[in-house]
C-alpha cells in the first residue's frame, strides 16, 4: 500500500513536471465554475444587447466630438483668412473707385507711344485678372465658412442622437435587472486596479483564437488581448474561459472566469483572496475602454459600462453568487 502511494506521489510530481515542460498548468480540482452568469438567458441577452449598444453609441460620440473640435479649429482658421482677404479686397475696391471709372480707359489714352499702350494695357489686363482671383478666394473662403458651420452642427445633432441612445440603453440594462430583482446601486470593490492596459483590437471578432486556458474550444482576439493583458498586470491564479453549451459570452469565446483562490473555485473570497477580485475587478474597470469590456460580474455585483455597480446575483454556491471568482465578458 505504502508503495503503491509512492508510486502515485512520483507518477504525480512526473506529471506537473511534464505540464510545466510544455507551458500547460494542470487545472484544479474545480476546473470549471458552475457560472452561468447570472440570472435567466433572457437577462443575459438582454444585458448584452443594452451593454453593446451603449459602447458603440459612447464610442461613436467620442468620435464626434473629436471631430467637432477639429471642425472648430478649422473654421477659427478660416474665419481669420476671410477677414484678411475681405480686407485685402476692400483696399482693391477702395482704389479703383479713388481712380474713377474712366481711370483704365484714361491710362490707355494717355500712353505716349503704341508701346506704351500696349505695356499699359497688358498691366490692366492683370491687375483685373488679381482683382478677379482675390475676389474668387474671398466667395470660396466664405463657402468653407458656412460649410464648416454646417459640419459642427451635423456633429452636434450626431451627438444628441448618441446621448439619447446611452440613455436608452442604460434604462434597458437596469430594467431587465431589476425584472430579475436585483440592479440595485453598489459600491464598488475597494482598492484599485493600478495597471494600465494598452490598447486591443477593435470589433467584436469572431471565436477564432485558440483558448489559452486549456479548453480546448475558441476566443476571440478581443479577449486573448485581455487575457494577455490581465496576465500581465499580474494576475496569475486560475482562469477559465470557454465553455460549450448554454448561453453567456462563454460559449462566444467573449467570457473568462478568473479564479480568486490560488486552489481554483469553490470557495467564498475573503482577507488576501477578497483582495484579490478586487484588484482584478477594478483593472478591468479602469481599463474598461481598452479591453473593450461588456460587464464585469464579482461579489454579488455587476459592472455596466452604461451604470457602473449594481447588484446581481446568482443563488447557492460561490460560483453562482461569483464570491469565488471575477466574470469577464468583453464585446
């Protein structure tokens, strides 16, 4: 008996030593949580569809109001080059009415040679033709104007057009939560996430990277940047990500679960492990924009970007209530 548990303990210690040759960490013992995150299907499709459309209205509102500003500086600039070409034109006007208008015709006559008419005449020719331009600039620089008007205020209507969007899906997200009896204010975790990530593609992208956690199913590249970047900032314990069947961002490859305990799932956080899920949940807070993160689910909470935390609940074991580990979903 003793030695066939000797045997175990070496066939054991071979084992990890041959994972850890190959870069792969054999999982806990409670590999995957029992996390459908939260709530019924209805709810997640719901949450995913309020949290997705206000990420795309807040980014095309960013985008417009950058482009706004550009369109500002831009018309200062032009207001200015039409000041000063009004100016210039005016100066023009002034002197040819000071002349008269028989001033050019009077010019010709009094040439004392046909040369001289003609080096006369030539110098009219172009002063009309100057005349001629800087009055076409002047109609153009005041066509750029009213144009770059016209483009702050389209940017202002797009802006309004977006906010009334957030708000729209702010209300859809904290309605399909209160349905379910919860979307309650929280607080947040304590602590902070004091890691910045960098930036990660953008789309949504399809479930096409291999999942790094062993799974054996597919992630998107949105989430392996994630993944990689939570690595990075030191977060280390146990993480799950895909998972077959059900709905949720799972099976999407746009979920990972990110266990608080070094041992994986199963057990309530608390002192360094409670820690823990709150460092990681406020990173992916902070980095929200970065990681492209749809909601974060850790400790009874829910983070929207639309709302911010919010109560949220699963019922019976520390995977559903996510007191075990920290929920990320990325769009």
């Amino acid at each position: 008996m003793a030695h066939a548990r000797s045997r175990f303990g070496l066939a054991a210690v071979l084992l990890a030593a041959a994972f850890a040759l190959v870069g792969i960490h054999p999982a806990p013992a409670a590999a995957a949580p029992n996390d459908p995150e939260g709530g019924t299907a209805t709810l997640r499709d719901q949450l995913e569809a309020a949290s997705k459309g206000f990420v795309v209205a807040q980014s095309t509102l960013a985008k417009s109001k950058k482009r706004q500003q550009e369109l500002t500086t831009q018309l200062a600039q032009v207001e200015r080059d039409l000041v000063v070409k009004q100016s210039t034109l005016g100066e023009v006007a002034n002197t040819a009415y000071q002349r008269g208008r028989l001033g050019p015709i009077s010019a010709l006559l009094n040439s004392d040679s046909p040369e001289g008419f003609m080096d006369r005449a030539a110098a009219l020719d172009a002063l009309a033709a100057t005349e001629d331009k800087k009055l076409r600039d002047l109609l153009d620089t005041q066509e750029d104007v009213k144009n770059a008007k016209l483009a702050i205020d389209n940017e202002i209507r797009e802006q309004q057009k977006q906010v009334q969007v957030m708000a729209a899906r702010k209300k859809q997200a904290e309605n399909a939560l209160a349905a379910e009896g919860g979307g309650d204010s929280a607080d947040g975790p304590s602590g902070s996430g004091a890691a910045t990530a960098s930036q990660g593609p953008s789309g949504s992208g399809s479930c096409s990277v291999k999942d790094p956690t062993g799974t054996g199913g597919c992630i998107t590249p949105r989430l392996l940047h994630a993944y990689n970047e939570t690595k990075k900032a030191g977060f280390s314990k146990y993480v799950y990500c895909w998972r077959s069947g059900g709905s949720g961002e799972h099976p999407k490859g746009r979920a990972c679960d990110w266990a608080v305990a070094s041992g994986g799932f199963g057990s309530v956080a608390s002192g360094s492990n409670k820690d823990y899920g709150d460092r990681l949940a406020n990173f992916y807070i902070k980095n929200a924009s970065a990681l492209g993160v749809l909601y974060v689910i850790w400790f009874r909470r829910i983070w929207l970007p639309s709302s911010g935390w919010k109560s949220y609940s699963g019922s019976g074991s520390p995977s559903a209530e996510h007191t075990d580990h920290v929920h990320l979903s990325v769009t």
